[in-house]
C-alpha cells in the first residue's frame, strides 16, 4: 500500500518574490500578504532577507512577531554578520527558521567568491554552526546547486547535515536546469549522501527557460520533501516555481504525483489577485490555474461539450481554485453583511473600521455603477486598506478645463495636516501629465513617471479604472496606484500615492541617520 507523502510547500513571495524588478513592498503589504499565506495555508513564509535593508529588517521582524501557523524564515549569506541580523529579526517568532546560502558551482567560486572548494565547505559548515547556535530549524542552500559538480554538491550536502541543516535546498539559481537533469540532481544526493535522511531535501527553481514547475515536480519525483514557490511564480527575472500550478498539478494529477500539501486551493484566487494588486505585476489573462481566461471557453465546440459534461473540457473546477460560481455580486441595496462576506471570499478579512470605510467608497461607488463586481471590490478594498497607510497629501478637489488642441489646464487642491494649498497648472501634453505636474509642484517631490497603466476593474463601460504607474526619485523606483469611475481622479490619486510613498521613504530615512 503506497503511503501519500507530505510535500512542505515554502513559500518565498516576500523575498525572492519582492526580488521581481518593480516589485517592492512596504511594511504594511507585507503583512497583508503575509496574513493571505497563513490563510493559504503554506507551511513557511520567507519573509525576507533581514541585512539587505532596514525595511528588510523590520518587515521579518513584523512577521515572525505577530503572525502564527507557519514557520517564519530569514534569507543570510553565510556570514556571522548576516546570520546575526537574520535571528535578530526572527528570534520573535514561535516557529523561526534560518536559511543560510553560499555559492557552490564553479563559475561562482571562481569569479564571484574566489575561494577554493575547501573554502566553501568550510565557510558553509561556519555559516550553519553560527545559525544553529540560534536555533535548531536551518536550511541550507548552496546556491547555483544545479550548475555544481555533482561530486562536489555531495560533499556540501553532507557537510552542512552533519553542522546541523535541518533542510537542504537545491537552487537552480538560473533557471538552466531540465526536468531529467533536475531528477537526476535529486536523486544522486539521496543515493550517495550518506546522511541524508537526516535532512529534508527542498528543491528552488527559477522560470527562465519556462521549466520552473517542471523542474520541481521532477524534483519531488526523486525525493525532494520541499518545494519552494511563489505566488504567481513572481521573482528574479522570469521568477520562480508557481505556487499555484506546481500544487494544482500534483492535486490534479495524484495519479502521478502521490504527495499532498496543505494549501486551501480555494485561496488560490483571491492571494493571486492580492499579490497583483499590491506588487503591481499584473496575472496574464491566459496564466494557468489563475488567469482570467483560465476557465472560459470560447469556440462553440468546446460550450457545446461543457454544457453537455464539464469534464469534456475542464480538468479542474473553477470553484475548486477560488473562482467565485457568479462574478455579479452586489449593487446599490447590498448591506455590510453582504459586503463583508464577499470580501472574505475575495481573499480579505477586514476589521470593523475597515469594513466602514470601504462600505462608505462602495456606496459611492453603487450610486455611480449598476452592478458592482469582484474585480471593484478587491480593487476598492485595496485602494481603503493598502494605499491609506502613509498618506500625508491628499486630494481635496480639482477641476480640468479642455479645448481641442490647447494644453489643458488643471486647478488642484490637495490637503497636508489640515492645510489646504491649490495651484493652477496649464501645461502638460493632456490632463494627466498636468496633473503631474501639480502635484509636484505642490508636494515639492522630484519625480519622473516611468510607467503608467490604466486597466478596468471589472466589467461594463462604467467599471472603475485602476491606475498604476512607477514613479522614479534619486534613482528609485516608487509605485503609485488609485482607482475610480473617473480616470483623470485615478491619475491624481495615483500620481499622489506615489508623492507619499516617496516623502515617507524619505522621512524613514532621515530617522534612520539620527538614530
Ligand atoms: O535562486 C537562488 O539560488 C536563491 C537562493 C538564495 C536560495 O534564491
Ligand atoms: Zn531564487
């Protein structure tokens, strides 16, 4: 009788995630999407990589503070210095975990580290002695593990087991690896370790070739007991392992893949759309298990045989992954019951003042639009809980006067601490870029646009646009995002989001200097 084997899903959106170029995250997001993964159902949360800022820092120590029923993990090279900082942040947590990573393959001892092959072993063995002398969950990752001499990843396995790791992790830091090539990788630790079942063997693969979920399924395949994911295969370059198509293919495909994990399928959905939202990094239509065109059916022949028996053409159910049965939810008479309850199914569970203020937009929202959908509710709830945060500006009111083929003009007042300042603006190639204009002008932030999107919510001509754009200031990228039925209100809000985003970057700055 084959005994179904538990496979650890680690999921790793808040590090390797955030690593996606235009990704960033502030504190506020992270927890956020950190309360969607313990919801999800993941069994450890990399919540990021505590040296590389100090946002870094605070957003691991937030995590590993408050958040229970998952492991908390911090990224550290192997260094006393990083190993330090990484349990500083995580020595909180109920259920912490250090992952400590060096280079093993030969390109990168010999052009990035410079060190001998008895120098890795030995600076990998220090790194997992000093995290183990915190505490005793350590996962080890020898990075670039695919590309390494096969011999050579087996004498850092077994070195870094006997020095205490808890996990080993087998990166393909470069997405070069083959679903064989992958298994092979696998197989040969688990058969000339010989401590290897002192460990659990977890497998890292990133997507540049598009085998990300391949590579990690071949992986399990020869007895890796960990996958590591994030949501919407977001991350470095082309990303990492999807956690949603790597856990729905080993659900659909039991026959094949005899594991189970944890994960709520049913939360799928909504922490794909939360995790969009928030890094701004949109879920093409056709993406496996998620995408919007996921479940629909287009030629004839196809709605012909789903009407006559779903499994014609559906090898999942919508529902299964959280695809709401109905996207028409609610209109002008729905109650904060109703909208509570539709939120929760949307992947977000609000407090009291929260469901007020969004009760209050949605409202508004029903007097402007008939029929309200998912894509506005997620949407709105997002815009009330995620963007109010660090708002030091905000809109009081405009008016925008445009003549065919004449710079438009904008009359702007925003408001800061009580005090209301309007300017006049007639320049700008259209009411948008006036408006970027006026807000700088009056917030004093230096910014350029680099980016700006507009996308409908939902459905109908009367659907809210979401606005995201990025915003670049002393060489960083910040990212602002608003919505509303009236898209030049959307630009200003954006545009503002963005101001604030940066002053309040800038103010955590200079308290960091004084300190
Ligand atoms: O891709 C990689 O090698 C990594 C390691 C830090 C695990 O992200
Ligand atoms: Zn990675």
């Amino acid at each position: 009788m084959s005994v179904t084997k538990q496979v650890t899903i680690f999921d790793t959106t808040l590090r390797d995630g955030e690593q996606s170029p235009g990704a960033s995250m502030n504190l506020q997001e992270k927890l956020e999407i950190a309360q969607a993964l313990i919801d999800l159902g993941v069994n450890v949360i990399e919540a990021g990589f505590p040296i590389a800022s100090p946002g870094d820092f605070e957003a691991v120590q937030q995590i590993a503070s408050n958040f229970r029923g998952a492991q908390i993990c911090g990224l550290a090279r192997s260094n006393d210095k990083d190993i330090d900082r990484a349990w500083e942040a995580l020595k909180q947590s109920q259920d912490p975990r250090i992952h400590v990573f060096l280079a093993t393959s030969a390109i990168h001892r010999e052009f990035k580290l410079k060190m001998t092959p008895d120098e890795i072993i030995a600076r990998a063995v220090a790194g997992v002695q000093r995290a183990k002398s915190y505490c005793d969950n350590i996962e080890f990752s020898p990075e670039d593990a695919a590309r390494t001499e096969p011999d050579f990843l087996c004498r850092v396995v077994e070195a870094v087991i006997a020095a205490g790791a808890t996990t080993v992790n087998i990166p393909d830091t470069v997405g070069y690896a083959t679903p064989g090539q992958m298994g092979r990788v696998i197989k040969n630790l688990v058969d000339r370790v010989p401590n290897i079942d002192q460990s659990v063997i977890s497998v890292h693969c990133h997507n540049d070739l598009g085998l990300a979920v391949a590579n990690s399924l071949a992986a399990v395949q020869n007895g890796a007991g960990q996958i590591e994911c994030t949501v919407n295969g977001i991350g470095e370059r082309a990303g990492n392992c999807s956690l949603e198509e790597v856990v729905m293919a080993m659900r659909t495909r039991s026959d094949v893949y005899d594991y189970e994990t944890t994960i709520n399928s049913k939360r799928l959905v909504p922490t794909s759309r939360l995790v969009s939202s928030i890094t701004g990094l949109e879920v093409q239509r056709n993406k496996a298990v998620v995408g919007r065109n996921a479940f629909a059916h287009e030629a004839g022949i196809h709605q012909d045989g789903m009407l006559k028996e779903r499994t014609t053409y559906e090898i999942m159910r919508p529902e299964d992954v959280g695809f709401a049965d109905t996207d028409l939810v609610l209109g002008k008479h729905s109650g904060r019951a109703a909208l509570a309850d539709r939120a929760k199914q949307l992947g977000f569970t609000l407090t009291g003042e929260q469901l007020q203020s969004v009760f209050e937009e949605f409202k508004k929202l029903a007097d402007r639009k008939k029929e309200i959908f998912d894509g506005d509710i997620a949407a709105l709830i997002d815009h009330e809980i995620l963007g109010i945060s660090e708002e030091e500006w905000s809109l009081v009111s405009f008016k925008v006067n445009l003549d065919y083929q004449m710079p438009p003009k904008i009359l702007l007042t925003l408001e800061k601490g009580g005090e209301e300042t309007t300017v006049e603006q007639a320049e700008g190639s259209g009411p948008v870029d006036a408006a970027f204009l006026a807000v700088k002008q009056i917030t004093g932030v230096e910014m350029s646009c680099k980016e700006f999107h507009v996308r409908s919510t939902s459905l109908g001509y009367d659907a809210p646009g979401e606005i995201t754009l990025e915003a670049e200031h002393a060489g960083q990228i910040y990212r602002g995002r608003a919505i509303s039925t009236d898209c030049v209100e959307a630009s200003i809000k954006a545009v503002l989001n963005a101001a604030n985003r940066i002053l309040a970057a800038n103010r955590k700055s200079v308290n960091a200097s004084e300190n």
